[in-house]
C-alpha cells in the first residue's frame, strides 16, 4: 500500500485563526446577501454626537430611581426589525432612514382626522423629558431620558368618536430606507414580519398619562436606531409594543391585527404587558438584567408601573390575555 506524506506549509499559507473563527459569520453573511440583495448598501446612522439637541423641561413625576443605561448601550442594542434581527443591526444599518421631511396621517374614527408635519409634532405639546424603564425582550431591560408628552394630546386633537376603541400604529413602508423589508429571491423576509409593521394599544391604554408620543432622548432628537423621529414609548409594556418611525395612526373599533400576533401568536399576544409569574414559551419572566449590569433582578409587575395602570386591566385574566 503506497502511503503519501501529507505536504507541509509555511505559517505564512495558514488560515489566520481570526478570519476562522468569523467563518460562520462570513457565511452567514454570504447567504444573507445571496437571499437578500441591496442589504450591503445599507450604511450607519449619524453618530449621536451630531443629532440636534432637543430641549426639555424634567418631568419630576416620572424620573425613575436608578440612573439612565448609557446613551451608547441605548443607542446600539436595539429591536428595530425594518434593519435587521440581530440588536446590533439597527446602529450598523440605519443610515439609510431619512427622517426628515416626515408627515403623520391620523385617522380613522376622529372627528378631525389631519395630517400632522413633525415640526408641527413637536409644537403640538410643551415637551417633557421622563426617565423611564423600559423592558426588552429575552429578559433585558434599560432606563431611558426620553423625550416627548403625553400621547392623549395628539389624540384629544383629533377628538375620537364613539366607535373608537383600539388605536392602530403603523410604521413606514419603504424597502428603500428599510432594507430589511426587501423580500429576498424566495419571497419573504429575513424577519418573517409582514410589512408595514402594525402594533396597537386600547384606546384607554393609549390615553393613559404615561403613554408617551417620543419625538427624543438624552437631550437630543430620536436616532435613526431608536425610532426616528417618532414613536411612542408604553413603559408597563414590552418594548415591542412601542411602535417606531410611525406614519399612520388609526383609530378603529375593531382589535388591530398586530405583527407580532400575526408572527408567532402563541409568544406574543395583543396586551404584551410584562407579568413576572407568566412564562414566555422561550425563557423565564420572573427575573431580568439592566444593560451594562451583571446580577439579575426581580421583575415587577407592569414593570413597576402597577399603582398607575392595574386599574386599566381589572376582571382580565392576564394568563390568557397575555
């Protein structure tokens, strides 16, 4: 039997051990590409640092007792499907929203349906800054200076009508700005989301004092990443409950069907309020970890908002409208 020696190399011809270790990344990569073209184009928002400043008058009711996440964690570990699944992808991509010029349609059962310019947004109300907590998914959870009033304000002004009980949110629809909400060769998106992305809130849910139309943060007009230049914040609620670049807000009788609830209907229903002793199928609600901190906490109920909002929920059976 002739047995070969196998050849030598040289250092010099071996795989750098870095470009092997990223090798499912380059792959991955290459099939997102391949399924997905354009992704690539996609570039990064401008650095926060040259946002233009906001200002804001602290809102002392609503400042929370720890100190706010820092603006770098809060501003590239985000949840924004129209850019990507992954959290980082929203800070690496979002250069391609344009989030001026930018009009909001309100509409539906109002008295006085309009449509709104976001300069004019941000005349409508004297804006506050509140600190809030927000929850993230899979257990996370961040403290935020955001910017904005109280949503009720935009809605008093178009003065619902009898037959208003849920109001609809709905993002922009621009594959262009959006690359993620390309369809690939096969016809669907990496996300799985059907577009636009739609998210929804009771009427009296959305009039309550803490759900907040959020047009800042830190100081500063909303990043690209974060929701730019409009969205609202539901802090009792999962952070995706707060509907992001919103250009149409509806006011309808009948329950939205929402993305998420349209998705994967057994994980996320339409309340999505954060309940401590209600699993998600995939991990556990009974704890959760601030960015930037290593030791876990209790998680409260509506997140530490209960005092404010229980009262909206009474007689619900929360394990089933989850």
């Amino acid at each position: 039997m002739l047995i070969r020696q196998a050849p030598r190399f040289r250092w010099s011809e071996v795989t750098d051990e870095r470009l092997y270790l990223n090798r499912r990344e380059l792959i991955a990569g290459a099939a997102a590409l391949a399924l997905f073209p354009g992704r690539a184009e996609a570039g990064p928002p401008p650095p926060v640092s040259q946002l233009a400043a906001l200002p804001a008058a602290p809102n002392p009711r609503y400042r929370h007792a720890d100190s706010p996440t820092k603006i770098e964690s809060a501003t590239t570990y985000n949840n924004f499907y129209e850019f990507g699944v992954e959290k980082e992808d929203p800070a690496r991509l979002a250069g391609t929203l344009k989030p001026r010029p930018w009009q909001v349609v309100v509409e539906g059962h109002v008295a006085k349906p309009g449509t709104f310019d976001i300069e004019e947004l941000l005349r409508l109300a004297p804006l506050e800054e509140r600190v809030y907590a927000l929850r993230c998914v899979e257990a996370w959870s961040m403290v935020i200076p955001w910017i904005g009033y109280p949503l009720s304000a935009l809605l008093k002004r178009v003065a619902p009508t009898g037959q208003a009980k849920f109001v609809e949110f709905q993002t922009l629809l621009d594959p262009e700005q959006f690359p993620a909400q390309k369809k690939g060769v096969f016809g669907f998106s990496m996300s799985g989301l059907d577009w636009p992305y739609v998210e929804g809130l009771r009427l009296d849910e959305a009039m309550h004092p803490l759900a907040l139309l959020t047009v800042g943060m830190y100081g500063k007009v909303l990043p690209n990443q974060n929701g730019a230049p409009v969205r609202v914040v539901v802090p009792w609620k999962y952070g995706f409950k707060s509907a992001k670049s919103i250009v149409r807000i509806r006011l309808v009788s009948e329950q939205p069907q929402t993305a998420w609830a349209k998705a994967q209907p057994r994980e996320y229903g339409f309340y999505s309020n954060v309940h401590p002793s209600v699993d998600h199928p995939r991990w556990s609600q009974a704890t959760e970890r601030r960015i930037g901190e290593f030791r876990r906490r209790q998680t409260l109920m509506f997140n530490g908002y209960a005092d404010q909002v229980a009262s909206l929920y009474a007689g619900m059976d929360l394990k089933k409208n989850y």
